[in-house]
C-alpha cells in the first residue's frame, strides 16, 4: 500500500556537527528503504568536529542538492557540489564537511528501514 509523508513528519535525529531530518525508515513509512535530507552549516571557528562514521551493513547513496562540501573517506576526498552522487560502501568510513558559504544540503539514501551509524 502506498504511504504519502508529509513535508511536516520527518523527524530530526540528534547526530553530531549537522542536522538530519529522517524523512522515510522503519516505523516512517518504509521497512526497506531510509530517507534523510541533511544540512551542514557552513564551517567557523566554532564549528563541531565530527569524527568519521560508517555504516556497517548496507551502501549510503549521497546526492548534494544545495552548496559545496568535501566527504573525506578511506579512499580519499571527494569535493562535491549540486547534482554530485557519492556512492559510499559499506564499512567505509566518511565524514562531510561544508567548504562554501551557504548551507549545504544532501539528501542521503539507504537500502534499509534501520539505519546503523558507527564510529561517530
């Protein structure tokens, strides 16, 4: 049966240095599939660090819909900008940060209602 998600029913998750609205996952109208769109400020002086994180059993697809930012990986960094996908695999740990001087915006897909973060 098809579920319609309102622009008002995500829910903000408390993760570190960004915010991260849980549009679709377990419990959210999806048991297979987890939506987050995320926003990261730009950088200053005060900013947070966050430390690396990864996803221990599935893929993150990233795509940028606003603003520039750099994901540091295992295997490099990748300087993104809007249009831009990162396919990131699992166990691979990352990290984004905002590199311009807007609010940069990611819309952040997982094959997965439950998404598990480690490391962060």
């Amino acid at each position: 049966m098809a579920c319609k998600i309102g622009a008002g029913d995500s829910v903000q998750l408390a993760l570190p240095g960004r915010i991260s609205h849980q549009i679709a996952g377990a419990g959210a109208g999806a048991e297979n599939v987890c939506v987050r769109l995320v926003e990261i400020a730009p950088e200053t002086e005060n900013s947070e660090r966050r430390n690396p994180h990864y996803h221990p059993d599935v893929e993150e697809c990233i795509y940028v819909l606003e603003g520039e930012g750099c994901t540091h990986a295992d295997t490099g960094d990748y300087q993104m900008s809007a249009g831009d996908t990162l396919i990131m695999p699992p166990y691979e740990k990352h990290m984004t940060r905002n590199t311009g001087n807007l609010t940069l915006k990611l819309l952040c897909f997982f094959p997965t209602g439950r998404v598990t973060i480690l490391g962060e």
